[in-house]
C-alpha cells in the first residue's frame, strides 16, 4: 500500500470530478433508454437524435455538442435510422 496521503474530498479537483459526472450522466441516460427500448434502443436513439437536431436547427441553433457538427451529426443519426429500421423490419422477417 502506498504511505501517499489521501485528500479530504473537498481539497480534491471538482473539475475533474464534474467531468467523471458528466460521463456518468451520459451513460446513465443511455442505460435508462436501453433498459425502456431493450431491442429498439438504437432505432428510438437515433431517430430521436435526428428529429431534435432538426428541430433545432428550425430554431436557429447551431452549436450543438456532439462529436460532429452540423449537418453532418444529423444525416449520420438519419443514417444509423435507416439502417436499423431496414435491419429490425425488412432484413429477417418475422
């Protein structure tokens, strides 16, 4: 074991800690919507993704924070949609 001191949590980095949050909201977000959607998740994320950057771009936004940026995040999440809804409904018929 290390003779290393511990911080007292509030010496310690809060912003650090707030990004670990962050991420951490995220993922727990994105369980939460697997957990309702199970077998869907991926076609209910994506379209909602699309509709609400379209929306938002009706709005006049157009700093959105994601990992691409208009309008390429919203035709790769109209993409990953249509790819899902021809997997799930047109690829393996039930």
């Amino acid at each position: 074991m290390s003779d290393a001191p511990i911080p007292a949590p509030e010496a310690r980095d809060q912003g650090l800690g707030r990004k670990y949050e962050g991420w951490a909201f995220t993922f727990c977000k994105a369980a939460f919507l697997a957990l309702l959607f199970q077998s869907y998740t991926l076609l209910a994320t994506a379209g909602l993704a699309t509709l609400f950057y379209v929306l938002a771009a009706r709005q006049g936004v157009r700093e959105w924070r994601c990992f691409a940026r208009p309008p390429w995040v919203t035709l790769f999440w109209a993409a990953v949609f249509v790819g899902q809804c021809y997997q799930l409904f047109f690829a393996h018929p039930r």
